[in-house]
C-alpha cells in the first residue's frame, strides 16, 4: 500500500506515528505471525477480517498508486489516525 522506499524507512514513521498495515486472511495462527512480522518492520499492524476483505486492500492500495503517479511525494501513504484504538 506504498512505494518501496516508504519500507526502507527504519522505522517507517510519519507525524511521529508508526505506519499502518492493514492485513486480513481467514487462519488466525497465520494472522499472528503476519501481525508479528508487521510489528517486526517497526509498523503498526490492524486486522481488518477475513481473507474476503482483501479486495478493499487491494482497492486502498489501487488509490495510493494513483497518487503517486499523479506526482505525489513517494513517501505518500494511507495511514489510519487513530485517537482511540477500537476494534474493528
């Protein structure tokens, strides 16, 4: 849902704020260790549900790319503001 060099940041940061990623899948062992490796990267890992939501993902990331093909800085990204953290 970014331009590669967003994922050689270390960590990947903005406004002081990890950043998100947004996963989903339908085994939960294997969602762990997804959510793991995300926080490994220094990010902030959200499960958005079963592995049905992931053409939502892929629609977010399709958004992302028009920006940047647009000529937005390569460091654009979708990152969630969360206030409050609720489940989702």
């Amino acid at each position: 849902m970014c331009q590669a060099s967003v994922w050689e940041m270390e960590p990947p940061e903005f406004d002081g704020r990890k950043l998100t990623a947004l996963y989903c899948g339908d085994e939960s062992a294997a969602k762990s260790t997804v959510a793991e490796l995300i926080e490994c990267i220094g990010c902030e890992p959200v499960d958005v549900g079963e592995l049905r939501y992931a053409r939502l993902l892929e629609a977010s990331a399709g958004i992302v790319i028009k920006f940047l093909f647009s000529g937005r800085d390569m460091y654009t990204v979708l990152n969630l503001i969360q206030p409050e953290v609720k489940p989702v």
